[in-house]
C-alpha cells in the first residue's frame, strides 16, 4: 500500500533576481511542502530566512495543494 500518492504539478512560477549569475552548487535550497492552510506561515518563514541569512544565496521551492493569485503576489514581492 502507497501511503504517499502521486500528485501532478499543474501550476508552476518562478522568480529570480539575483544580482549577478551564481554557482547554483553554492545555494542553500530549501523546499516547503504544504496545504493552503500553512501559505502565510511559508511567507513569515520565508522572509525570516532572507532577513537573517543575507550572505548566503537560497532557493526556496513552494509545493502546495492550492494556490492562488494573492500569494503569487506576496511571493513576487518577496523576490
């Protein structure tokens, strides 16, 4: 019995605004998989991370059952 099934990625973004071409070995990736509830509680920590890690290059990948247009614009403005 699978207890994890598969899910099909239907709506992808993405923003990048580095300031100069990196190494991608050399970011910190850090993943959030979570459900509609938790979308702000990514945001906080989100911009907790940034704020306290200015340093270090991140990537951040959101995994989320529902999204929507509001968070897309939170997220962007984040970028």
């Amino acid at each position: 019995m699978d207890s994890f099934p598969a899910i099909e990625i239907d709506k992808v973004k993405a923003w990048d605004f580095r300031l100069a071409n990196i190494n991608t070995s050399e970011c910190l990736n850090v993943a959030y998989g979570v459900d509609a509830n938790y979308l702000d509680g990514v945001g906080v920590s989100i911009t907790s991370i940034v704020l306290n890690n200015r340093h270090i290059n991140l990537d951040f990948y959101i995994i989320a059952d529902v999204y929507n247009d509001g968070f897309f614009q939170k997220i962007a403005k984040l970028a």
